[in-house]
C-alpha cells in the first residue's frame, strides 16, 4: 500500500483533496492531506514543508503529490523522506533561489485576464461544491499570512534526486496549456503528462486522477 502525500495550493486547504483521499482509498491506497501553515507569519518554506513531514509521521512508501503554489514545497519534502515518486500537479516548478512572489515574473506566466475565481479556477466542477469549497477555503484565508514564504528564495541547490512526473490540465485557465508545456520543458527537461480538467481537477475528475496517480506508482 502506497501513501500519497497530498499539498494543496495557495489559498487551498487539505479540504480540497477530500473526493480523491476517498477514490484512493477505494483503489486500496493510504492518503495524508496536509493543511499548510498558512496562518503564521513566521512560518517560511522550510515550516511549510516541516509541517508535511510531521503529518507523514513513520508511514513509508510514500509519493508526494504538490498542486499550484504546493510545487514550491513538494520537492523540499522530498529532500526531508524518501519518496517513490513526486508528481506535481498544475503546479508552479520553482528555481533555485527564487521566491514564490517572484515566479510569476520571472517564469514567463501571463495573467489569464480572468477575475472570476469560479471561471478561472473552478469552471468544470459543480457549482454547489465549488461554493462548499471555496466557502471553506474562504474561511481559512481570513487569517492567511504568507508573506514570509512568499518572499523566501526557494532554498535547494538543485532539484530532489527524486522520479518526477507532471500533469498538465489541458482545460486549465490558470496555467495554461502552452505555458505549461514550456515551463515544465525549461525546468524539468521532461514532457508533461496530460488529461482533461481545470486547475481543480482533484474536485471536478477525482476519479481519473486517482486512476492517474495509482499508473504512475513505480
């Protein structure tokens, strides 16, 4: 039995894993979904990723799954365990010393233009739990503080000696597709793999996501 580690995003919570923790269960698998510290101002990129570590506890077999912003902390886990796989998904690939506020520019990601968080990030998954969601989320992020991480240069020398793979949302307005396949080729030297969904597919294609995850286990 496999654990997968599952980092949510900026603005996320662990909530935003609940449909796929249960279709893993149901493929025989072990899940762990961590809240990050998002609420402390002194917490950095180290914190962040302590705060995983600390929620894996003795379990072992492990593969690390980051999306959105949670690319930045995913592979810093797999500096902390030994993990079989990190899979980042639509997730932003980090570069030595550069922070998050920082990626934005400097990776080349254009605004989508869009201002609806519904159409810019949710527009494939039902409404109601879309609203459950970012009612959730939205409570959380009240108290959000990531200043410090924010601003934190990422602080690995190189890239986790660790089997990575990426999965691109094709149908994703938040990174976009064409993006996406640049980025991932300038960063990682790989070809992302690619299904339907939006930035949210953990909520909107749980299942294939699941079926995903489960193939790519070594």
């Amino acid at each position: 039995m496999t654990t997968f580690v599952l980092i949510h995003g900026g603005g996320g919570s662990a909530f935003d894993w609940h449909l796929l923790e249960a279709e893993l269960r149901e493929r025989g698998q072990d899940t762990v979904a961590v809240n990050l510290p998002v609420s402390d101002p002194r917490a950095g990129l180290w914190d962040y990723a302590d705060a995983v570590v600390q929620a894996i506890g003795e379990r072992r077999d492990l593969v690390v799954v980051a999306h959105s912003w949670g690319g930045f902390v995913g592979p810093l886990v797999c500096a902390r365990v030994k993990a079989a796989a990190l899979v980042l998904v639509t997730a932003m690939i980090p570069s030595p010393g550069e922070s998050p506020d920082d990626w934005w520019e400097r990776s080349g990601r254009r605004s989508s233009g869009i201002d609806d968080v519904y159409e810019l990030y949710l527009h494939d998954v039902p409404r109601e739990l879309a609203e459950r969601v970012l009612a959730h989320d939205g409570a959380l992020a009240e108290n959000m503080s990531m200043d410090r991480a924010g601003r934190e240069p990422w602080p690995l020398a190189a890239w986790p000696d660790v089997p990575t793979r990426y999965l691109l949302c094709r149908d994703d307005r938040c990174f976009v597709p064409d993006f996406v396949r640049r980025h991932v080729k300038e960063r990682l030297g790989i070809t992302p793999d690619e299904m339907p969904g939006s930035h949210m597919v953990m909520l909107s294609r749980p299942g294939e996501l699941a079926d995903y995850l489960v193939q790519v286990l070594p």
